[in-house]
C-alpha cells in the first residue's frame, strides 16, 4: 500500500529545481523592453493586438563568467500591449543551475505578465531535471514533470496545476488530479485521485 506521507516527504526533496527549471522561462520578460520601431501615437486607444513579434528566436543569458545559465527559443513570440503580456508558441527552455545541471521546460504555449511574476506552460508542459550529484556527493535521479498546464508564481515561489499531473523521479512515479507545491514552506500538496509506486533502492 502506498506511503502518501512517505512520497510527499520524498518529492518535496527534489521537486524545487522543477521551480527552478519553470521560472527560468520568466527571464523572456526582459523583451518587453526591446525598442518598437516609430513613435508610438499615445492617443489611439489600445486594443489587444501585438505592437511586436518575433519569429524563430533563440535568447541565450550567461553568467559573470561567460558560461550559458539560459537559452529560450519558440515558433513565435508576441507582446500585447493592452495587458502587458507575452505569449510564446512551441515554449522550449534550458537552464543550468550553479552545479551545471540542466532543467528543460516545454510547451505548446508561454505565458508570461509583464514583470514576469507569473508564467505558464500551456499544453503538454513538462519540465525534466537531468541526474545529477548534489554537494555531498549524493547521486540525484532524473526528475521529470508533466501536466497540460503549469503555473508558476515567483512572488511566492509556488507552482499549482488544476490538471492532472505525473512526476517521476528516477523509477519512482507518482499522479495526482491537482498540485500545489510551496517552495517557501517545501510542502508539495496533491489533490484528487493520487496514485504513487516507489522502486526499493538497489542494494549495492
């Protein structure tokens, strides 16, 4: 029988470089300061269409060192200005944390508001960690998150989905109708059906 506390306990450990991987795709909201062509006429009244779009685009962000820390490409990205927001389509990101472990987050859809406080992957959304080591030496599996829909809140460094949801860890997986994970808190809250199967370590 499946251990819920147990399986909590054991994702809430890894699940933060998911929020990592996610809000990294908030770092496209710098474009929205990229220079329009001709001046803007301040008295036509603003209606939700694009004042700016890219096609095939490819961002890359480095570190003080010159090293590659993220790089956001998509099919198209367009800025609307009545809400301030920007919408990406065919989402592909990669990100490296200080030990150098990539996170890729995908999707059909980007959403991002204006300062990039809250960004969403839309339609087949899914964020992998690759394995990785961590400071002591311990050995991290390969972390992976898949939902139609992931919301991404910095201010509070939450991240909810209202769709199902798998994530498997290494050959541990787990499902659940809702999630609502807590990075302050490190508290990962599954709703709904949830259904888990964690594999015994192998013994060495």
């Amino acid at each position: 029988m499946l251990n819920v506390h147990r399986l909590i306990d054991r994702i809430s450990i890894y699940l933060p470089v998911i929020l990592m991987g996610v809000l990294a795709l908030g770092t496209y909201w710098l474009l929205r300061t990229a220079p329009l062509p001709g001046t803007p006429d301040t008295a036509k009244p603003e209606t939700h269409d694009a004042d700016y779009f890219m096609q095939k685009f490819s961002i890359k962000t480095f570190d003080a060192t010159g090293h590659l820390k993220t790089e956001l490409q998509g099919q198209e990205l367009r800025h609307f200005p009545d809400t301030d927001t920007l919408e990406i389509d065919k989402v592909y990101l990669r990100s490296y944390d200080e030990a150098g472990t990539l996170t890729t987050s995908t999707g059909d859809h980007g959403l991002s508001n204006g300062d990039g406080s809250e960004v969403q992957l839309i339609g087949n959304a899914m964020v992998v960690r690759d394995a990785s080591v961590n400071k002591t030496g311990v050995a991290q599996p390969r972390l992976t998150l898949q939902s139609d829909f992931l919301h991404a809140i910095t201010d509070t460094e939450r991240v909810k989905t209202h769709l199902p949801v798998r994530i498997t860890r290494g050959r541990d997986q787990f499902t659940a109708d809702r999630m609502d994970y807590d990075n302050l808190s490190h508290v990962v809250e599954l709703q709904g059906r949830v259904h888990g199967v964690l594999t015994p370590a192998t013994a060495p």
